[in-house]
C-alpha cells in the first residue's frame, strides 16, 4: 500500500513539473514597435533600400529571426528582393532588425515603360514577412507599406507667348510649342513637340530642328529632320518634331536621382535650322527645364 501511495505521489508530482515546465517554455510574442525606410548604397547596379524595424522582445530570452523574405514592386514588376542583416532580438528589450532590399537598376527601363503607359503614374509596393522561432511554434509577421507616384514630365516644356526669331536677314515668329508623349515601346519614349511658326518672309523657307533632352546632366534624348518643311510665305504653320528617350540610358539615370534626393533636372534643348539662299541659319530656342522630385518610400 505504501509503494502505491509513493508511486501515485510520484506521478502527480512528474505531472506538476512538466506543467510547469510546459508554462516556462511558452514565450511570448514580439512586438513591432516602429518601421521605417531609407536608401542605402546606390551603385551603377543596384540601388539598396534599408528597413529598420524596432522589435520588442517581452521574453528573459533571445530570440531569433528565423526567416526573412523582402521584396519590392513598382507597378507590379518585381524591381528587388532582400534579406534581414540582424538574426536575434535581445531578451527584454528593444531590439533593431535591419532589412537591405536591392532594386535591380536594370529593370528601371521596364517600370520607366509601365509608368508612362500608366499616365505616369507608378503604385511602389514594398513586403516583408518576419519569422520568429518561438520554440513552441514560430510566430509570422509581414509588413507592407504603399506608395503612389505621380509625375508631369512634360509640363514645363511648353511656349504660351509668342517669340520673334531673327535668323540672319529672315524673321519668325515662334507663336507656340508644345510638349506630348507619343509611341512608347520597350527601347524608346517617343516625345512630340508642336511648334506654330510664323513665316513673316515674303517667300517660302525650309525648315529643320535638332533637339536633345537631358535629365541631371545626362542625355538621353536626341532627335532631327530626317527631311526639311516648307513653311510658306508670310503663312503660320504647324511643325510636328520628334525626340526620342533611349530607354536603355534611364538605369543611370535613375542611379543619379537617388544620389541626388529623389530630384532631377529635365533640360530640353531646341535649334530651328533654316535654309534660304545656299545658305544655313540656325536659331536656339531658350532652353526648356523642368524639376523632378519623387517620394518613393515615402
């Protein structure tokens, strides 16, 4: 009877321990106490965001991070991916996780297209999901946060009041220009610029134009006549010319708004080219600039 009373004794106490043993082992949840985001480095091939996270960690344990996915989408195409640079949070405290996403610059041409064919507009998506290891069970946190970018590019490229051009002994007037997108394709933004020109001669002219676009310095856009136009004689008319973006320069592009605080410099350059007389008068429309700032991550 005794050998029974002490091995039913025994039992309950195992039962008791593992108990409390079981409680012991339950650790509880970290808390996301603040999220933010900046750039990194930005090299000629990819342009690096930082995440930090402050975790806190109510447990008298570390804990560690056991997975991390970082991704980043603009417009749906995935630009990046990245990973976490801390793997623990300290016990009892406040604890900073830092995440590194890496922008692959080789596909801005791709969300450069999307953008324009979205009416420059842009939806930045970035994810995170942490996992921690709770021993017990892992617990599975994820992140995101949202972007809009909205952009006018052209805006500023445009000429309201008219200009007198005086190009060796002929004279103009430059009544107005204005500034469109046209084909956009994987390789190339086609810009169209509409200019109305006076023709205050009394005899027909020919007429050409050269044009460049750059954006921070670099340029990216050239065009000309691939033939002359006849404006006539003391007549005003339309002049469509073109400019064409090589979208495969935009990637460094792009490296040179990020260095630069998300703000570029779009200056467009234009030269009417006449001919009269054997002879080739060109004039330089004032250079047209414009302002770019962006808020990626906000």
């Amino acid at each position: 009877m005794r050998r029974f009373s002490s091995l039913v004794l025994a039992v309950i106490v195992l039962i008791a321990l593992s108990g409390c043993t079981s409680q012991n082992l339950q650790l509880g949840k970290p808390e996301i106490r603040g999220v933010s985001y900046s750039f990194g480095n930005v090299t000629d091939e990819y342009t690096e965001i930082k995440t930090l996270i402050d975790v806190y960690n109510p447990n008298p344990v570390p804990i560690p991070l056991k997975d991390v996915k970082t991704e980043i989408y603009m417009n749906g195409i995935k630009m990046g991916e990245g990973s976490a640079e801390r793997s623990e949070i300290s016990a009892n405290s406040l604890s900073q996780i830092v995440l590194s996403t890496k922008i692959e610059n080789e596909k801005i041409p791709k969300w450069w297209v999307s953008h324009l064919k979205n009416g420059e507009k842009s939806e930045v998506v970035m994810k995170a999901n942490l996992i921690f290891d709770l021993k017990l069970f892992e617990f599975s946190y994820p992140i995101e946060k949202r972007e809009e970018i909205e952009t006018n590019l052209l805006s500023k490229f445009s000429i309201d009041s008219p200009q007198k051009i005086r190009a060796g002994p002929l004279s103009f007037t430059l009544k107005s220009l204005s500034a469109s997108w046209g084909e956009i394709t994987n390789e190339t933004s086609e810009i169209i610029l509409k200019a109305r020109i006076e023709n205050e001669n009394p005899f027909d002219i020919m007429i050409g134009f050269e044009g460049n676009l750059t954006m921070n310095g670099i340029e990216v856009a050239e065009g000309g006549s691939d033939e002359l136009i006849v404006l006539p004689a003391q007549k005003e008319t339309e002049v469509e010319m073109k400019i064409v973006i090589n979208n495969a320069l935009l990637d460094d592009w792009w490296s040179s708004h990020i260095r630069n605080g998300e703000r570029t410099t779009l200056s467009l350059m234009l030269s009417l080219l006449f001919e009269y007389g054997g002879k080739e008068y060109r004039f330089n429309v004032k250079a047209m600039s414009s302002e770019l700032r962006t808020s990626f991550i906000g």
